[in-house]
C-alpha cells in the first residue's frame, strides 16, 4: 500500500484518480480548499485535509510527512472567458500554489519526504502550431497559456534537488464528468455540432482512463522525470474529432463554429479551442507505457457508454 496526497482532488482528474488508488488498495489523502466538500465528492475512504489558502500559505506538513508520492492537480479552471482578474487567478493557482508546495516538500526531514512529485502541467507549455508532431523536446510557445505553464513548471523543477519530479502536460481529456467533452455534449446530442474556426488545427486528446493510468505510471516509474506529454498517440484534428463525436451519438456534426463567435462569448480564452497543436506522448511511448484507448472514435463511444 502507498500513501498518495492528491492535490486539485475534486476535478474531473482528481476524482477518477483517488477512485483508482482507492480502488488498488492506497491511502490517499486529498488536500483541498474544502475539506468537508472533498469528503462530500470523495467519500469517506479519502482522507481529506484543508489547504484554504495555497496561494498564501503551504499545505499542512502533517499531510505530507511520511508520503509516498504527491500528485499536484491543484489550478482554477481554464474554460471562463479570460478577464484580467481571471488570468491573474489561472496564474497564481499555478505558480503561487506549486511554490508553495515545493516549501513544504523542502521543510520535511530528509526521511519523511515523499520520493515524487508529478506535478500536473498543460499543453499549452507549446503554444499555438501548425500540424508539425510537438513531443517534449518542442520549444515553449510565446502565449499567455504558455507563459503560464513555464512558470508552473519551473516552480515543480525547484523541488528536483531533494526528490523525483515529473511534469505531466495533459491534452483535452475526454470524460462526461467534466472538461470540453462535457460542454460539448449538449450541443452535439441536438445535431447541432461540427467543426471549430476550420476544423484544421489539431487537438491533442487523452481518454480519462488513460490520464489515470499515465499518472500512475509517472508516479511509480523511477525512469519518468522533466516534462511527459500525457496526450492520445494519434491526435485528430478539430474536424475529425467532430465527426468522430457525431458518430459516436449518432447525430451529424456538419454545423461550423465561426472563430468570431468563440471570440466574442470567450475572449482570448477561445483562441485554446481556434488554434490547435499535434502534440504527440513520445517519452510514455520510449518508457513503454500502453494506452487504452489510443484512437478517438472507440475513445468517445467507451466514454460515452460510462456516462
């Protein structure tokens, strides 16, 4: 049995990975700005522990102390239309709350230290691109999102020096629970979905089963340090992926989604669903990491079966 701290617990990622360490026999321990609303979500097989103000202070070392691994969730939503408070509140969720993490991590005794951290990271590290494969050696984009994610990330690489960090930058999971697949769905059921600003710009996806199994894999795989590209192997583009999705439920999916439009209901938030990037998992891949659910279509039928 190994004792994991998840923090981020709640969201789509965090319930169905508590589920899953559960679920083999670990103790987890869930690190939230709500502890009773995390017992709520979680169930009583989760220990759930207060961490109110992660961007002002760090995360109870009683929760950390004597871990196995952490796994770092922890970050405001992204899919809210982008007002200056909410890229400041994206950004600080990020990079205060990891920084603050990383002090605890380094006030612990050598001997009471977890030996990981997996800390969790985003796409977005690349930027907006053309169709060219992005795997984890690509250059960071110039972007507000980029930006964001190397700074996240550099606060996760502060911890190197006393234990294991990897850093996972996760595509668009596909799960009904939440996410876009989510937001999507409605519109789709009615017939009334189809390709984005073009349809041509590719999106990097990840069923949430593999997401768990690829946390997993991270977390227990000595070899899994820096930067892992947690995405499908075969990314589709925006096109493909709506028809895949309107096949899935047997609706069309002919309808286009003018970039203005997006624009104008999202802000700069809506240039994440116009542009697009071929990001592909090559380090899972070298590691020997085996997906699931590879491609899109079976992908969204199995997550659309659980729903």
């Amino acid at each position: 049995m190994r004792r994991v701290v998840v923090t981020g617990a709640t969201g789509t990622i965090g319930t169905a990975l508590c589920a899953a360490l559960l679920d083999r026999g670990d103790h987890v321990t869930a690190l939230s700005r709500n502890a009773e609303r995390a017992r709520a979500v979680l169930g009583n097989r989760v220990q759930a522990l207060a961490w109110p103000l992660p961007t002002e202070q760090p995360p109870p070392s009683e929760a950390l102390a004597g871990c196995d691994a952490v796994v770092h969730l922890l970050g405001e939503p992204l899919d809210q239309r982008w007002t200056e408070r909410a890229k400041a509140e994206i950004r600080d969720s990020r990079v205060r709350g990891t920084r603050s993490l990383v002090q605890a991590l380094g006030q612990l005794p050598t001997d009471a230290r977890p030996r990981v951290l997996v800390s969790q990271s985003a796409t977005g590290f690349y930027g907006p691109s053309d169709d060219r494969e992005l795997d984890e050696r690509a250059a960071a984009g110039g972007d507000f999102l980029a930006g964001v994610v190397q700074a996240w990330e550099a606060e996760a690489s502060a911890a190197e020096s006393i234990l294991r960090v990897a850093q996972t930058r996760t595509g668009v999971v596909l799960s009904t629970r939440g996410g876009a697949v989510a937001s999507m769905l409605p519109f789709f059921r009615l017939g009334l979905g189809g390709p984005v600003a073009g349809g041509r710009q590719y999106l990097s996806w990840i069923h949430i089963d593999d997401v768990v199994d690829g946390l997993r894999f991270v977390m227990e795989d000595s070899r899994a340090t820096g930067p892992v590209n947690l995405t499908s192997p075969e990314p589709v583009t925006n096109a493909e992926f709506s028809r895949a999705l309107g096949r899935a439920l047997h609706r069309p999916a002919v309808l286009p989604v003018p970039a203005l439009a997006l624009r104008l209901l999202y802000g700069d938030m809506a240039g994440i669903v116009t542009t697009g990037q071929r990001v592909v998992p090559q380090r899972l891949l070298d590691l020997g990491f085996q997906f699931r659910h590879p491609a899109v279509e079976p992908a969204l039928r199995d997550v659309l079966s659980a729903s």
